[in-house]
C-alpha cells in the first residue's frame, strides 16, 4: 500500500503531487490511498464517496467527509514523520513492514532535488508493506507517460461538473474554428518570484495577438481564466474575441483542458490541464517571447 501523507499548495499541485505516486502504485498493482486530498475529494467522481481516496476505486461505509479526512490526514502525518525520524536515527521500522519516503533537502541550497520513486529500493512484489510519501518532488515521469489514461480516468471531476463544461466549450466554439485558453494567474503571483510571472493584460494582449495573427486562416475565440476579477475592456479594444471565465476551480480547470491551445505562466494550473486534455501548452517564460506554433507549444505528459 502506498500512502501520500502530506499535502503540497492547492489543488494543481496536489494532482501532480498523487498522480506520480498513483503511476507508480498502478505499474506495481499497490492500492494507493491518498488522504491529503480530503480538500478536494468531494469534486471528483473516484474520491467524493470514499474518504481514503483509494486506487483502485473503492466506495466503502465511510464517506468522504471534511473533518473525518482532516483526522484521518494528520494521523497519517503524525506515523509518517515518525517513522522517517527514526529512520534517519538509524532506527530500523522494518519488522513494521512500514516505512517513509521523503526527499533529502541539500545542505548548502535547502531545497531537495527530485526524486525518482521508480528506482527506490523496494521490494514492490510485497504487496503487504505500508510506504508513506512525504514529498513534492517525487517523480516517476516515465511510469507517468505509460499509466498517463488510467490516472486521467481517475482524476474526471464528478458529474456536475462536466454537464457545465460541456456547455462552456459548446457554446465558446459555436461559429470559431479554434478555442484557445489563456491563464491569468495574478493573485498570488504579484509576490511569488518577486512578480516575476505576474503579466499586465497589455501583455496578454499581446500574446493574443500574435496567436491570432498565426492563425490569420482561421477563426478564433479565446477563453481568459483569472484567479482575479478583470477589467476586460483592454480585450474588448484590441478587437479579440474572447469569453471571460469566473466560474468555479473544477469547471475552469476541466474548460481548460478542452481548449485546442493553452497558454500559462509557469503553474501546476496550466500543466494539468495540458496533460488531462492532451493539448498543447504554451509555459509562458517571458511575456514578450516571440511564439510559433511548431516550437512554443508541448503538451505536458507529466
């Protein structure tokens, strides 16, 4: 059983964060229960009825409940840290069958370097022994690109959610041949990197422009997501076409992953949709980068 016990940001981060564990669980034939996502597991169709979160899919007696899954969250923290503490003690838990996975931090940078949980020395053939990850920076990005339908199955928002997606993107592509997403994340990235990623809309203005000057052959309506209300008159002038969009996190996110193109700041946001909808991503380094179509756009394969 593989167990994600400490949760990382919000909602993007934390789907990244369990889908490289899930991808791992899945290529071993490990259950994967992940209770740091008590936040969020109402909103998808596998977790809302199942308060452990598991892989494969189980809806047990227990339902997912807000303040049950906080129990259940900080219990599970408290035996994982515990035993990575002895084990850096150099106190053996193995007669436990149990055991925690973290990152090592470096001394000189304190940031820990991504690890790779498809080389850990494991016994993955036991499928008895309990191991608890505690890290952002686990990675098993090839086990990701193999597992990569399975863990988007597991991830579909519930069924509210996609009647309303539906809708939004039937409606956004009525009369245009391409819909293409644009992230505005200005919030709290006025102070992450020091305002590095925080763009002004005249430069969404500008990425817009030339991504409909590049699609001079064709019709297009673009979808703006913000995690901030804007003044879209500045859109309006310079004679795009587009549709702001204010709605809830899942239908934003889920609208997202069906836009033919999506372009984002550096965020989880943008790279989830990418790899849940199979669509190009455009990772927006620098606001005044001159795009094309062939070497601007990769889609996220995890």
């Amino acid at each position: 059983m593989f167990i994600l016990s400490k949760r990382y940001g919000r909602l993007c981060n934390r789907l990244f964060n369990a889908a490289h564990i899930l991808a791992l669980a899945i290529e071993h034939n490990h259950t994967f229960v992940n209770l740091s996502f008590y936040e969020y597991a109402e909103h998808f169709k596998a977790t809302q009825h199942d308060i452990f979160c598991r892989y494969p899919e189980r809806t047990g007696n227990l339902k997912s409940h807000r303040y049950a899954g906080i129990a259940m969250y900080y219990l599970s923290y408290g035996i994982s840290a515990t035993l990575y503490f002895l084990s850096r003690m150099g106190i053996s838990t193995n007669w436990l069958k149990m055991r925690t996975v973290r990152p090592v931090r470096d001394k000189v940078t304190r940031h820990a370097p991504d690890l790779d949980i498809s080389f850990l020395p494991l016994d993955y053939s036991d499928t008895s022994q309990v191991v608890f990850f505690q890290g952002w920076n686990l990675r098993c990005s090839e086990l990701l690109k193999k597992h990569g339908d399975k863990v988007r199955a597991y991830y579909r928002p519930a069924d509210v959610y996609q009647a309303g997606v539906r809708a939004l993107v039937k409606e956004q592509r009525a009369g245009y041949d391409l819909l293409i997403g644009i992230v505005m994340r200005h919030g709290d990235y006025r102070r992450y990197h020091k305002g590095k990623y925080f763009y002004s809309q005249d430069k969404y203005v500008g990425i817009m422009t030339q991504l409909k000057a590049l699609h001079s052959d064709k019709k297009v309506n673009f979808l703006l997501f913000s995690d901030e209300e804007q003044n879209t008159e500045v859109f309006k002038s310079a004679g795009l076409d587009f549709f702001f969009r204010s709605g809830h996190m899942m239908e934003n996110l889920y609208s997202l992953a069906e836009c033919d193109y999506i372009v984002s700041p550096p965020s989880t946001y943008g790279l989830w949709a990418s790899f849940y909808g199979r669509k190009p991503l455009c990772v927006l380094e620098d606001p005044d980068q001159i795009l094309t179509m062939t070497d601007s756009f990769v889609i996220c394969e995890g």
